[in-house]
C-alpha cells in the first residue's frame, strides 16, 4: 500500500479554490452578514460553499475580498494551494481502489456470481441465499448473501464476509455472520453453482 502525504487544503476548500480560479465567489448576505457564497450575483443563487469553508481560504490568504466585500477571488497563493489540491487529487485517483455494490439491496444473491458458503456455526448446516434464519434478537429475517466488491471499475465481483438480510417489512439489513450463529467458509465458490 502506497502512503500519501497529506495535502494542506481540504475538499471543500479545493472545490471553494477551483471554482474561484474560474470567476469570483460572491456573498449572501442576510441581515449584514455572510449567509453562504455563490458562483451567481444574484440574491436569489443557491448556495454552492458554506462561509467556514470560504473563511478558512480567506485566513490562509487563499482568497481575497474585491474592493466591495461583496465578492472574493483567488490569489496567486491560491492558485499554488489549487494546484497542490489538483495534483493530490490526482494522484489519488491513480491509487487501486475497490468497488462494493450497494449492500442494502433487497434481491437475492446471483446464482452466477462466486459466493461464500455460510454455515451455521452451531449445526454446520448451509445456509442458502432465501433461507429463513433469525436475527440477533431472534427475529426471522431472509438470508440475502454476502456483500459483494471488486477491485476498480473493471474488476471480477467477489463475495464479502458480511451477511446481508431482509426483514420481513422489505428492510435490508446488514450482520456479521457471528451476530446471526454462522461462519462462512474461508474460499469462495464459483459461480453458476
């Protein structure tokens, strides 16, 4: 795993110092004081940067007022911290990355996908995607399948080791697999099984 040095200028801060660099940030005022700030000079613009964000800029001299308080806009030291922050970006999109489908799905596990087995810790027994088990509290609730990953966009789909339920009010649900007295088998099956 490759570490990252921290970069000085957060998100939000980034995301203030990058649409600045295209046209300056004005100011909401309500009652004589900084609401929030806009890409628009309309009063009526919708918030797009919250006053911390932009403030923090300002106390770094990221970012200066125009001659009527109304606006701000980006300084050439604003400009160095942009490019810290496009480059650090960069450079973390570069990094592998994983993938998990959406956990709290309610549809049963793909039969041609690879899973893991879950056993029942106490019995031994298999317990199959649509099987009837019973939550901590021993409540009934439908075993799903475990969560499923991939490594970037591109990557083969494998089985997690977390079990996924499903309540019978249509609630997913989400179990380690000894919370519900079960284990699942350390290699994954193949697919189509």
């Amino acid at each position: 795993m490759t570490a990252t040095a921290p970069c000085p200028v957060s998100d939000q801060q980034g995301r203030c110092l990058d649409a600045a660099a295209r046209g300056p940030l004005f100011a909401s005022l309500e009652y004589g004081a900084v609401r929030y700030f806009t890409t628009r000079p309309e009063p009526d613009a919708p918030a797009v940067f919250r006053t911390d964000d932009v403030h923090e800029c300002l106390v770094r001299d990221w970012v200066r007022w125009a001659d009527d308080h109304r606006s701000v806009s980006v300084t050439e030291a604003g400009r160095s911290a942009l490019a810290a922050y496009r480059h650090h970006v960069q450079h973390l999109g570069e990094l592998p990355y994983a993938v998990t489908r959406n956990p709290l799905r309610g549809d049963l596990h793909r039969p041609d996908e690879p899973a893991r087995i879950l056993r029942d810790s106490r019995t031994g027994r298999e317990i199959r995607p649509g099987d009837r088990i019973t939550d901590p509290s021993g409540r009934p609730v439908t075993y799903l399948g475990p969560t499923m990953s991939r490594a970037g966009a591109a990557g083969a789909w494998r089985p997690g080791r977390v079990a996924r339920v499903l309540y019978d009010a249509d609630t997913p649900w989400l179990f380690l697999p000894a919370h519900i007295h079960a284990a699942y088998d350390d290699m994954p099956t193949a697919g189509g099984n």
